[in-house]
C-alpha cells in the first residue's frame, strides 16, 4: 500500500495520478513522478478518514469545515477561475448553469453523504467563515 510505504521511511519514488477539477477523475495517461523520503505526511482528500486502514495508521488529522452556501459560493468561484483560465470560449451565464448543475447533481451530494460523515472522525475541526477566514478551532 501506498501510504505504508510512505509510513516506512524509506527512499521511494513514486508515479502518482493526476486529478483534474474540470473532469471531475484522474487525467488519462498522465503521471507525476516523486521522491519521498519524508518527515510529515500530509495526506489530503475525501477516503482518508473514510478508510480505517488509513485512518489508523494518521497520527492527527484535521477537518475542515465551512456552511454549505460558502463552500458552494468557493465552488462556484474556482470554477469560473478554471474556465477563464483553460481559454475556453463560454459566457458567465453557461458557466454560472454549469456550475448549479454541477453542484446539485455531483458536489451536494459528495459534501453530504461522503464529506460530512467524516467530520467527527477528525482530532481538529477548524470551520472557515467568509473569505477563507478561520472562524472557529475545534479540539477532540
């Protein structure tokens, strides 16, 4: 397994996957490749706390929450930013259609029934409030 490799210490070279925000998966044939030998792991993403035998083997973890309107304001607003910057011909408005239909059929969805449900497994809850700002540090 990935993550105990990385646990052991050891010298290690990796080709990882690479994730894309407009496809919503992994880029097809493209590959990063990196050397760990590595002091602190962070490990970032939704089955990390999902999977027991990740989560048993994190020494800490953190959580990081915000309501529901601000993470899909966030959404909202990196989406326009991808699209403005892949040069892609599209109106604010078919972006804006985008983005709802997006969030409704695919991010609501995730953020309810595979994000929040992980919320209490973390040692730290920190919730964010408008412009990323932290609002509030939750000790467990």
């Amino acid at each position: 397994m990935f993550i105990n490799h990385l646990v052991s210490g050891a010298n290690t070279i990796f080709s990882i996957p690479v994730y894309s925000h407009i496809l919503y998966d992994i880029i097809p044939n493209i590959k990063k490749t990196i050397l760990l030998k590595p002091q602190v792991i962070l490990l970032e993403g939704l089955n990390i706390l999902q999977n027991n035998n990740i989560s048993n083997i994190i020494d800490f973890s953190i959580y990081l929450d915000a309501p529901e309107y601000l993470i899909k304001k966030w959404y909202h607003n990196r989406l326009i930013k991808l699209y403005k910057c892949s040069n892609i011909n599209i109106s604010y408005s078919k972006i804006y259609c985008i983005s709802r239909h997006k969030w409704q059929s695919i991010n609501k969805y995730n953020l309810i029934y595979n994000i929040l449900p992980n919320r209490n497994k973390a040692n730290i809850i920190i919730i964010k409030k408008e412009h990323h700002k932290i609002d509030k540090i939750i000790f467990r």
